[in-house]
C-alpha cells in the first residue's frame, strides 16, 4: 500500500518586498509530487527569516508571535480546517490529484 504525506513548506516572496522592507510569507503545500502555494498574509523582514530552520530568528516577542502564528497555520493545513477560501483552493487541489 503505498502512503503519500502533506509536505507544508513556509517561504518568503524576495521579489516582492514592500517599502517597509518586508517580504510576503507564502505557504506551498506538496502532495503527491504536486504543488499548491498561497499568501499567508503575513509580512517578514527577510533578514530575521531561517528557511532551513522555518522559523524567525532571534527569540523575542514578535518573532515569537509569528512562529505560533506559522505553528497555528501548519496544524490547520494538516487538519484541513483552513479558511474557507483557502481551504477551497487546496482542497479541490487535493482531489484533482
């Protein structure tokens, strides 16, 4: 029997930093070798973002919020209770595969 898992990836959108110098957070989630990314809604100064690590460096209390933040969206995303739209999006995703 052949089991797929999730993968839920975190990343920031370099490309498009606004003039505040902070870069969009986006959400990729892979499942059965295809892809689904949405913007999360959350802007992030690139310099504090560890890709390797998903989370925002040093420990203080906003960088604090957003890694819960990023906590909550993971475990939705693995229950499936994203927002409506989202979940939509992902969902029918899911099914086409």
């Amino acid at each position: 029997m052949i089991s797929y898992k999730l993968h839920v990836l975190f990343y920031i959108d370099k490309v498009k930093i606004n003039q505040k110098g902070q870069c969009p957070m986006k959400c990729r989630i892979t499942y059965k070798k295809t892809r689904k990314q949405f913007s999360i809604g959350i802007f992030i100064d690139p310099n504090i973002w560890l890709s390797k690590k998903q989370k925002a460096f040093p420990q203080n209390k906003e960088n604090t919020i957003l890694n819960n933040k990023l906590s909550l969206i993971h475990q939705q995303v693995d229950k499936g209770s994203l927002k409506p739209l989202q979940k939509c999006e992902v969902f029918l995703f899911l099914e086409t595969i």
